[in-house]
C-alpha cells in the first residue's frame, strides 16, 4: 500500500507496521486503541490526528521524532498533482504562489520567514514550494529523484543570519542578541526540516511509502548500537544514564541484602525456647545491617570499543552517586586507575579527554586482556572485596593474546558479585580474536548493545 488513495483503516495498518519496524514498541491492543479513536476525532484536522496517535501510540519522549517523521510520511500534509507542483491536500493553491519570483526575492521572502513565528505555515508552504522548484535532480541517466542539498544550497538560509539578526534588533528595539540568534537558528532549523520532510514525501509518492520509511527514522536512542552512536547521540545517552544507575545501584542493593541472613540472635533465641521448655525449636536471627554496596568498574577504552566506553565511563560517572564506593579502572593493554578523574563536580567529558592524556593504559597500542588481567591481579587486587560488585565492559576481542584465565578466576572468585557487559552482537561471539565464550565461563557475560539492553540486564538482577 503506497498510493495517496489508500483507505483509512489501509494506512492505519500501515502506519502501525511501520512504527513496529523502526523499533517503536506498540503493542495489538495499542493500535485498537488508536483506530477506535479514529471514530470520535476530526479526521480533517491533521494536528489532531497527528496528537491523536501520538497519545495512544508513544510511550516515551524518545520516540516522537521517529514517530513524527513516519506519521509525517503515510499522512501528508498535501499530495502532489502530478506535475511537480502542490496543492494544499485537495484545497485550492495560495493566490500569491510562495515559489514564485526571481531567487533575491526569494531569498528576502525566507528571510522575512525565518524572523517571524516559528508556528508559521507559511514556512511549510514556502518549504514545499521551494522544494517543487529546486529540489528535483537527475539522480542516475535518465532517472530523477528529490533532494534537500540543492534546495537548502540555493537559498543558503546561513548566510541570511547576520542580515536578519540586524533587523531583528533594530526592528524590536531592546532585543537580546542571543535571543534573536537563537530563535534564527530554531526557525532555521524548522525550515530545513521541513524541506527534508517534503522530499521524503515526494519520494514516498513516486517509490513507496514503506521503501522511504525504512531509511528515514534512525533507531530510537535506546536501540541505538553503543559501536555505532554519533556525537550528538551520545549527549542524548547522557540523559539515559542517571535513571539506570539508579535501578543498577538498587538491585545490586537487594541481592546483596537477600544472601545475607544476618547473625544469630542469641538472647532472643533463648528467650523464645522458655516456652518449649528450653528446646530452641525456631532461631532467630539479627536484621542485615543496610549499606550501599561497593563498585569497581573494568572499562575497556579501545579505538574498536571507543563510543561504548565513552557511554559506560558516563554510568561509571553516574553510579558513584548511587554506591558507597566506586573504583574505576580503564585499559587497552595495560590498566590503569582512573577513579580519581571523575570526583564529584567534574566534566564527565572533560574526564574522558583526560583520561586518553593521563592514565597509563597503552603499551603497544592493541587490545591485551590476558595482561590486563594479570597486571589488575598484581597491582590492585585489593580494589575487590566480599561486598564488592564487579562489572567488567568490553568486546572480549584480545588481539589472539593469552587469555589468563585464571587471573580472572581470581579476581571474580573474590567479588560477591561480578559480570561482564560485551557492545558486540552475540552472532559475532567467537569470530576472529573473540574469547567470549572462555571469558563467558569464568564472569558471566551479556550482549549490550544499547540502552534497552542495558535496562534489560538491569531487570535480570532482581
């Protein structure tokens, strides 16, 4: 199903599947929800509708702009007459047609946009205009498609910033010049969206709605692959973090507290066997005392695994909030402590760029764990202890070096608790240089390739 004259309930379907396929979790009864309430909303009133689904159908703030963009997709705001132009989805064209007029004109058009309301529809009509006008190019002999870059080349909206900041403090005396620039940027990037969002339905109409979908929505940051994250994802993985040390530091709390009985209580034990004529038939025993576990964090900060650590140095950051004490140590084939540059206060990324400067992690330059194991046994055994949870992060990949087993027997043999975190797909478990599964035998190890599984693994420790 991919034509303008679909049914209703046909892009409803649709809409649902694909939703379900860009890793948004929505559930049968969830989309019944949504088409029962199909029956009681405007369905001329495409925000409503837009607001509709999105009540029903997103479950966390992460998920709007993928659901946006696919909503964006198999309900447009208007559909193309056939002739690379617009109409207003059946509605008569505007009088004064947004794409008409030399580019200066044009251009001071998008200028006049981009100072006024960011809420504006004239900046989605100018959008769709200036993307019938400029945005179609011969992608392959004799084949065209549509494109942004062209569009947004054209018109170049950056080099319009200066202008508009200028009559944008003259005109509205007193602006704040940092306020006028940010609402720029903001309206800029509106209308960049905006193109994109209508090259992505012109493409729809001529391809296919489910071909576009599949490469237009990134993955929600949850499923993002650790390996695979951008820069700006990463700062979006920030706000992840906090939320799972906290349950992390909470069910290490409960384990700890639920293998420990806690001592004999003698005097009350005594008491109570007066009545069974001195014969302790039932034993009771004094409460565990409550404390906050300890942590020591093993980070592997290799190129190979480099945005994977940059993620689990930001919850080692995290969970020293939440334990009694927490050591973190960092390696590639040598190990080094590095606890002391994430104290309470500082930059967590301005740590990391120390760490690379500072900490005596690298020999040779390739990943080592047999050595790092064995030179964490020799130098800093005592970081681990009874109450001790230790959690190892790394893809197991040693460069076909000694494994060491048995330094890492005896580093987990003397933790209460101790488990291993691998970024990499289990599929890839055992290829090339792995030692997952030798490793796997001595720490329990499990795939994290993003944030749900992370919280996944969280949930396996109550």
């Amino acid at each position: 199903m991919n034509t303008p004259q679909a049914s209703l309930i046909e892009r409803h379907v649709g809409f649902v599947q694909a939703l379900r396929q860009a890793g948004l979790p929505v559930s049968p009864a969830e989309g019944l929800d949504a088409a029962t309430a199909l029956t009681v909303i405007d369905l001329a009133r495409r925000e409503t509708l837009r607001e509709m689904y999105a009540a029903t159908l997103v479950k966390r703030p992460a998920h709007r702009p993928g659901f946006d963009t696919l909503f964006d997709l198999w309900f447009p705001p208007v559909i193309s007459p056939g002739d690379g132009g617009t109409t207003g989805g059946g509605a008569n064209p505007d009088a004064d047609d947004p794409g008409r007029g030399e580019l200066p004109e044009l251009r001071d058009r998008l200028a006049d946009l981009l100072m006024g309301d960011p809420g504006d529809p004239a900046i989605q009509r100018f959008a769709r205009a200036m993307v019938g006008r400029f945005g179609r190019l011969e992608a392959a002999a004799g084949r065209q498609s549509w494109f942004s870059y062209p569009v947004l080349r054209t018109l170049s909206p950056e080099t319009l910033v200066a202008r508009m900041l200028t009559a944008m403090l003259a005109e509205r005396g007193g602006l704040p010049e940092k306020i006028a620039r940010r609402r720029i940027t903001r309206n800029i990037e509106i209308f960049q969206e905006a193109v994109a969002s209508d090259v992505r339905r012109r493409i729809a109409e001529e391809s296919g709605i489910e071909k576009i979908a599949k490469s237009s929505v990134r993955p929600p940051i949850d499923q993002v692959d650790f390996l695979r994250v951008t820069k700006a994802e990463l700062a979006r993985l920030r706000r992840e973090v906090h939320p799972l040390a906290r349950r992390l530091a909470t069910r290490l709390t409960i384990r700890h507290k639920r293998g420990h009985r806690g001592r004999l209580d003698f005097r009350r034990t005594v008491r109570s066997s007066l009545s069974t004529g001195g014969v302790p038939l039932t034993t009771h025993l004094r409460p565990p005392r409550p404390h906050r576990p300890e942590l020591v964090v093993l980070c592997d900060a290799s190129d190979s695994v480099a945005t994977f650590s940059h993620f689990t140095l930001l919850l080692t950051f995290a969970l020293r909030e939440q334990f009694t004490k927490v050591r973190a140590f960092a390696f590639v084939d040598t190990v080094d402590e590095i606890t002391k540059l994430f104290a309470p206060g500082a930059d967590v990324l301005d740590a990391i760029g120390r760490m690379a400067e500072e900490a005596d992690i690298v020999r040779f330059g390739r990943t080592d764990y047999g050595h790092v194991f064995q030179r964490f046994a020799e130098r800093h055994a005592d970081a681990i202890g009874p109450r001790t949870s230790l959690l190892i992060l790394g893809d197991a990949r040693s460069n076909y070096r000694p494994p060491a087993l048995d330094a890492l027997k005896r580093l987990a043999g003397r933790a209460r608790h101790a488990y291993w975190l691998n970024p990499e797909p289990h599929a890839q478990w055992d290829t090339g240089d792995s030692l997952a599964t030798a490793y796997g035998a001595v720490v329990p190890m499990h795939e994290c390739r993003n944030v749900a599984q992370l919280a996944a693994f969280v949930e396996t420790l109550a």
